[in-house]
C-alpha cells in the first residue's frame, strides 16, 4: 500500500485499538471492505478502522498523488534582487509548511482530542521549484566572503557600499560615473562559497527544494547538481568533471592557448544554503564568453591561478539561455529519480513531472 505523501500527517493513532487488544484477529470480510491498513512503519494502525474515519487520514490505495517540480524561467536579463525576493518567497513556503507539519506543532493544537488532532492534517506540501535566470552584471559574496560590517546596498542615508576585501580593488565597477550608470551591482548572500559573478551569457539554476522529501543529504544535493551538469555538458559533446575544488571544470579546447597549458578551467559554479534541510541557490553556468571580463576582475571562489571558461569557449557557440536552462532542469530530474538513493535511509520520493509556472503565479500561492 501506498501512503499519500503529499497529504501525511503526524504519526497516527488508532482510537479503537484498546478495544481490540484482548482479542487481535485478522478482520471480518465487512472490515476489510471497509478499512484502510497501513504497512509496518506505522504499526500503530495494526487493527482496521471504520470508513467514516478515512478521509480524516488521508490514506489511499489508488493513484497516490505525484511529486510535481515547479520550473519557473525568468527569459528577459533580470535584477539580482528579484529573483531573490522569489526565492525567499518560496523557501519561507517550505519551511512554513515544514513547521505546521511537524508533529509537536499539530498536537499541540488540541492535546486532548486525539480525533480532533487527526483532523488536522497539514495541507499538501508545496512543490519544489527551480529557478532559471539571467541576472544583469552582479558580483555575489557568500558566507566565507561577507564585508565585515554593512552588508546592505548604498541608499541616500547611506551612500558608501561596504564590500569585502576581495571587491575592494574594483569598486570603481560599483560606481556610477557621470551619466553612467555602475557596470556592476554588489549582493552578499548566505550561500556558501566566496566571490563570483553572474551575468549576461549565464544560466543561473536557483533549486528550492526540501532534501528530506527527496531522500537527499546535504553532500549528495552538491553531487547530484555537479553531476546534472556534467550530463549536460556531455549533451553537448562536451566532457566534465568534478576535482578537490568546488564547481564542475573542463578542459580547454586547446592546449597551446596563451598562459593556460593543460589546466582544467571552471564552466560551473556551486553555492548552496540550507536551513532545516531546505535548499536554496545552486548554480552558475557559463554559456556564452561574455563573463569572461568579469571573472579576471575578481579571484573567482577564492582559487588563485584558476580560469573560467564557458561553453562558447569550449566550442559550443549560438546557445540560447532558456534552451540550455530546459535542459538543465530535465537533467537535475534524470539524476534526482536516479541518485536519491544515495540520500538518507533511501527514502526518497521521486518527482514524477515537471511543469512550467508563471512568477505570478508561484508569487500569488505563497
């Protein structure tokens, strides 16, 4: 029997049970035509228990509900700020739900009304969502690279932006000269890492997402996002590959070129956070060359002496963005269904389809 994930409640208990425990026997035809039994994980449940309590239990035998991800792609350049505020948006959803869903938060509800508790079984959890984007010229710090002090943007009661020591040399980048505007913003994050930069020419993938639902631990999310790359590189004819530094690298296309020899060069950027298991950044990846200035600016991810590179650069030019971010996402599914035992216990669910969603619409549900 299948146990509706999507609509679980706290662990259950049988209120007839008491009833039954002088005399356990296997279930009269009637029963078992009209009781639901649950298998040995929830051993709680081991009599049968009438119809009219069912639909309080939300159990089922038939067609159990479906793990769906969200694919939201933003098409247009878009402001770092924005995607951040949906992200927010969405992983306070997640975690919202992760604590009314917990078993101290229901029964704490009415503690002594065991039917009244069973009734009020959490809302189905939301779906997990990846965020496709490109966002305009912005360098990001993560949580090893913050300024020691003021981390917001500068406004007009604070004019001076604080940045890391890492930025400090090219601040010039951050501020506008004349009529011009800054060619590049400053955003410190909570993501893990150091200094990098996003912009036009990159697939950025943001994947909200709760790992326990996945059956995913904190080390096999990194590995499943180097390796979903890694098979998209591969779709291109081109090969990856993971070393002892963060993000997936390749080699260049030609060994002879100016100052690189035969060192490998980062096409992909990872920084994840989480907080009580759920997920937020992800990725950065290069696909056309236009980062590439950007990157000589700055020591990307602290790694002194290491070049960036971009699929442009390994010889897979005239990519658009969204078809490389479709892409992307059908292979974090691929790799998810595929790798998710390798999370804790081998519980996971496996997702089952992928829709795409308006920010209208991912913003109007939270």
């Amino acid at each position: 029997m299948n146990i509706d994930r999507d609509r679980r409640g706290p662990p259950l208990i049988n209120p007839y049970r008491s009833e039954l425990a002088a005399s356990p026997q296997q279930p009269t035809s009637y029963a078992a035509e009209n009781a639901t039994f649950l298998p040995e994980p929830y051993n709680a449940l081991r009599y049968p228990i009438p119809i009219h309590q069912r639909p309080q239990l939300y159990l089922t035998t038939k067609n159990p509900p479906k793990m769906r991800l969200a694919h939201l792609h933003l098409p247009h350049t878009t402001p770092f700020s924005r995607v951040s505020h949906i992200q927010q948006a969405l992983t306070t959803r997640l975690l919202t739900h992760k604590k009314l869903a917990s078993p101290g938060s229901i029964s704490s509800q009415e503690p002594n009304n065991p039917s009244a508790t069973l009734s009020k079984t959490p809302p189905p959890p939301p779906d997990p969502t990846i965020i496709t984007f490109t966002p305009n010229p912005v360098y990001t710090t993560g949580r090893r690279d913050l300024p020691p002090s003021n981390t917001s943007p500068p406004s007009t009661s604070n004019p001076v932006l604080s940045l890391p020591p890492a930025l400090e040399p090219i601040r010039s980048l951050f501020t506008p000269h004349g009529n011009q505007p800054a060619r590049a913003e400053y955003h410190p994050t909570l993501r893990g890492g150091q200094t990098t930069y996003h912009g036009p020419g990159q697939m950025v993938a943001y994947t909200i997402l709760d790992l326990k639902r996945l059956g995913l631990t904190p080390r096999c999310h990194i590995r499943v996002l180097e390796n979903s790359v890694i098979d998209l590189l591969n779709s291109y004819g081109v090969k990856g590959f993971t070393t002892e530094d963060p993000g997936v690298w390749v080699k260049p296309i030609a060994e002879s070129e100016s100052g690189s020899g035969s060192q490998p060069r980062k096409i992909t950027a990872v920084g994840v956070h989480l907080r009580r298991n759920i997920s937020s950044f992800g990725i950065g990846l290069n696909v056309t060359d236009e980062p590439m200035w950007f990157f000589k600016q700055i020591v990307a991810c602290g790694l002194e002496g290491k070049e960036a590179t971009s699929l442009q650069g390994v010889g897979v030019p005239g990519l658009e963005v969204g078809d490389v971010a479709a892409a992307f996402v059908e292979k974090f599914v691929s790799r998810v269904n595929a790798d998710f035992t390798c999370g804790e216990n081998a519980h996971g669910e496996s997702i089952d389809e992928v829709y795409r969603v308006r920010e209208e619409d991912l913003l109007n549900d939270v």
